[in-house]
C-alpha cells in the first residue's frame, strides 16, 4: 500500500475532529435525549468551524506528506481545538443560578426593593439546592457592534438562560450591583448556603466596547467603597471598535468570525481563566460654575463648591467650581486626538448608518483627522492648529512623593496621552518597549499595568502619530506619574477636548479663569479575568 496517496491534511482534521467527539455523543444519546440533541447542534457547530478553516486552508497551501500532516493534526490537538469545543449541557450546570435565587435577583433589580425580590424568591421554588460551581451573569450592550449586539444577547440567552443576560439599555449595571447583589448577600446572611457561595463565587461577563467594559468595572468597583467584597472578576466579548481592555488580556480585538463557537467557548475561559489585577483611576475634572461640560456617561456632576487648590496654581482661581468626576482604566488625552474622537462620536449619533462596522469607523477617523488640520500644521492662523503648550501647565506627583512637581510640555505637541495599559488605539503600543539603559537615562521604569504609574506621552501632528501607531517610531515620552494635574487656561481657545477609554467630550475654556483636571489611583485595583 505504499503506493496510496495519503488523506489530504485537512480532511484529516475534520475526520480526527468529528470522530474523537461522535464516541463520546453515542454514549451520551443512550443516557439522555435531551442532552443527545444539545450535543447533536455542538456537534454541528463544530463541523461548521471546521468547515471554516478548511475552506481557507484549501486556498493557501498544496497538500503535504502523511508524516507531515500526522504532525500538524498532533499540533492542533495540542493547542486545544477539540479541547476548546465545549457541551451546552456541561456548561449550563457550571453556570446557572437556581430559579429561586435568579428570580429575586430579577426582580430586586427591576423593582429595587428587596421585600419585593425575597418573595419572588419564595415563588421561584423551595428546597435545599446545590450552589453552581461558576456562577455568571451577562451585560450585553446591544448597541454596539451594530448588528452583531442584539444576536449576540439572543445567542447568549439561549445558552444559559434568558435571566441571567442583562440588556445595559434596560438594566444599569449599578442597579444590579446596589439591588441584584445585595438581595444574595442578604440571605446569606440569613444563613442561606447556596447564596452566600453563588455571590462568593460569581463572575460577570460583559459584551461591548471599552467604554462599556468600564462602565460595569466602576458599578462593581462601588462594592470596594462599601465593604461589600468579594468583588466579581470580569471576562469580554469585544464589540467596540479599539477594544484595547480587550485585547490586553487575552480577549480577542473585534467581534469572532466564527461567532456562535467563540461565544461559547468566551463563556467556558470566563468560568475557568486566571485573575489579573489592573490599576484604576479616579479623575476629577473642574470648570468655572458658568461652563458647562456635555456630560459623557463615564462622568457624573457632583455639584459646586469653592475650590482649595493643592500647591501652586498659575492663573486665577474663580470664586465657586462645578466638579465632575469618573474612573478610567485604559487612557485619558486632551487634544487633537479626542477632538477627532469627538466628532466622529457626534457623527455616528446624527447618522449610525455611516458608521458601519470597525473598517468604516477607521476610514472616518482618518477623514476626521485630515478635516481638522492633524496632518496640516502649517496653517498656524488657527489658535487650535497650535501645541498644548499654549493653553495648559502639567504637574505631577512621583511614587512616594507628596509634592507636584511642574512639568514641561514640548512645544510641537498637540495630543497629550496617560496611558494605563500597552493598548492604545486598537492595540498598538505607543510608548514602546523600552530598553534598560534608555529607562535608567529618563528616570523610567518598566511599564506594566498594575504598577500604580501612568505614562504620560505626546503627539506631535497626524504624520507623527501615524508613524507611532503603526510602531515605526515611540511617541514623546514626557514623563511616568503616580498622580497628574492640569491646569488649563482659554486665550484664544474656546474648547478643549478630552476623552477617557473611547468616551470623548467638549470642555469650554474660560479666558479669565483656570480649569483643572487631577488623577490620582483608586486605592483598589479591578479584577478581569484572562481569556488567552
């Protein structure tokens, strides 16, 4: 037989794939129909993922020796691909909540009255139940990804249940926190064991864009205010556009091709992955009382004041502030950047059908950015065309260190960057890896994302930018910060524009008076699971 052509390679795959799966279903069949036809559609499931890869291995290379291909099969089996195919069956026992407990969450959530949720509790069954072993629940933002938000919520619904998926255009992920949380925690201090390990032991999983991942990081972030802990890690779906929080832990950087696999597989790693721990930040922006920010949703008011400034101000304080405030976990920037960010904002609210998807969302930054002089400096005429320098002061507090210390920003730039993570910008890493001489030159340390430093850096112009982003160039480095100040003053210029984590905004400047914006770490650090 030695004259036989060997099996393709990838026909190979499919028949080791589906095979080493089929033994286990027809044992599974004898024992339960139920579970026979759950396992027949992941059956289904899988034979489509391998379809896919299939088809676009046919496209690129001939097909190999029998020695050769054996080895790659091995190789696969190693990495985990039928490793990764995971039962329905087996995934809703780890992760739904009993019906008693899921139904006065539901309802301590929707009423936010615990009296209300204790009986519907006592309406949605009795009984000693076993806690699941990986409790989960989802927040789902149905608007982002476009099409892909509400399949997404009716694919995750059908796979561990219709409750335990919450829709953030419905449901504030702080009311589950305040109301869905605390009815757990009340009966299990009332001594009820299959509660007190379901809040013990849950995780969340969150499906949108950085903003949103965010958004559920401070909600949850609130249990550390109020000595409510353990807090819950938390795992991504990717549905935004940068999806840098995604991609810095392991998540993926835009929503899986082959989606209805992925999104069980996201739900498996959310249940069984490792936790990671990153910096917070807590930033405090405050304006003059007759400037009035547009609030985006990671900023809240907490109203006026007089303001006490900490060491040397530069220009003239007025009499009484309004004060906003937030949490980061990604970056903070002023300047040119979060303009372009901000009208492409602004844009797809007045006409979504534009902003289609990651590709076209790209193109309009691009064409935003060239409208707005990021890559034409030269006409200097325009007060905005011109660098930072201009309209803002930088102090900074070092490790350790209770002084600010002034720091002076270049000229040339026009983008000011405080970076959290190696992701900026759909994942590229403008600060750079760094080498060990250059570190002890500039007074650095190695950046990593729990090490309670910012790096601070500049943009000069969009041709600067654009060689930082595609990783040709490091970007300005102006100095690392355990704690950062801004004083800006107007001049000439009307507005400012700044964004954190995707969510930019329009910030008027006074001529006559200073604003300021501080950061300083939140003395705890969020917990996200790694999905790698």
């Amino acid at each position: 037989m030695s004259g036989m052509k060997p099996a393709p390679f990838w026909k190979q795959v499919r028949l080791s794939f589906l095979n080493s799966s089929d033994r286990g279903a027809d044992r599974l069949r004898e024992a339960s129909p139920l579970r026979a036809a759950e396992e027949e559609e992941d059956d289904e499931e899988d034979t489509a993922l391998v379809a896919e890869v299939e088809s676009v291995a046919s496209s690129s290379t001939p097909s190999r020796t029998a020695s050769s291909s054996s080895s790659i099969v091995e190789s696969i089996r190693g990495c985990g691909l039928p490793g990764l195919r995971v039962g329905r069956g087996d995934l809703r026992r780890r992760v739904l909540i009993p019906d008693r407990l899921l139904a006065g969450m539901v309802e301590a959530v929707r009423s936010r009255n615990l009296c209300a949720a204790e009986v519907a509790a006592l309406e949605g069954g009795h009984g000693e139940e076993d806690a699941p072993e990986a409790p989960l629940v989802v927040f789902v933002n149905s608007r982002s990804g476009k099409r892909h938000g509400p399949v997404l919520k009716s694919r995750l619904q059908e796979l561990i249940g219709e409750d335990q998926v919450f829709d953030l255009s419905v449901t504030k992920p702080s009311d589950f926190v305040q109301y869905g949380l605390a009815f757990l925690e009340r009966l299990a201090d009332l001594g009820d064991y299959c509660a007190k390990a379901t809040r013990e032991n849950l995780r969340v999983m969150v499906a949108g864009g950085d903003g949103t991942v965010g958004w559920v990081l401070e909600s949850l972030g609130e249990l550390y205010v109020q000595n409510r802990e353990p807090v819950p890690p938390i795992g991504i779906i990717p549905l935004g556009t940068g999806n840098d929080l995604s991609r810095s832990f392991g998540w993926g950087g835009s929503f899986p091709f082959s989606w209805k696999s992925a999104v069980k597989r996201s739900l498996y790693k959310v249940i069984t992955g490792p936790i990671c721990r990153l910096d917070s930040w807590h930033i405090t922006v405050s304006v003059p009382v007759e400037d009035m920010i547009e609030l985006p949703h990671s900023l809240r008011h907490l109203g006026e004041s007089t303001f006490f400034p900490d060491g040397d101000i530069e220009g003239v304080l007025p009499e009484m502030i309004s004060c906003f405030d937030g949490v980061f976990y990604n970056y903070f920037s002023i300047g040119m950047d979060a303009q372009v960010a901000y009208s492409f904002h602004h844009l797809r609210d007045e006409k979504p059908y534009l902003a289609h998807g990651p590709l076209a969302n790209k193109l309009i930054y691009t064409g935003y950015s060239c409208k707005q002089g990021w890559f034409f400096t030269p006409c200097m005429s325009d007060p905005s065309l011109r660098g930072l320098k201009n309209i803002l002061h930088l102090s900074i507090k070092k490790v350790n260190c209770s002084e600010w210390e002034q720091i002076l920003v270049p000229s040339s730039v026009r983008a000011i960057v405080a970076l959290n993570l190696h992701s900026y910008g759909s994942g590229r890493n403008p600060w750079g890896n760094l080498k060990p001489e250059y570190l002890e030159k500039r007074g650095f340390v190695e950046a990593h994302m729990d090490d309670g430093l910012l790096e601070i850096f500049g943009l000069k112009q969009g041709w600067h930018a654009s060689l930082v982003m595609v990783e040709l160039i490091s970007a300005k480095h102006i100095a690392q910060a355990a704690a950062i100040r801004l004083e800006i003053r107007g001049g000439e210029w009307k507005d400012a524009y700044m964004q954190m984590d995707g969510e930019p905004w329009k910030q008027p400047l006074n001529n006559e008076y200073s604003s300021f914006v501080e950061i300083e770490r939140v003395p705890w650090r969020s917990l996200i699971i790694n999905g790698e």
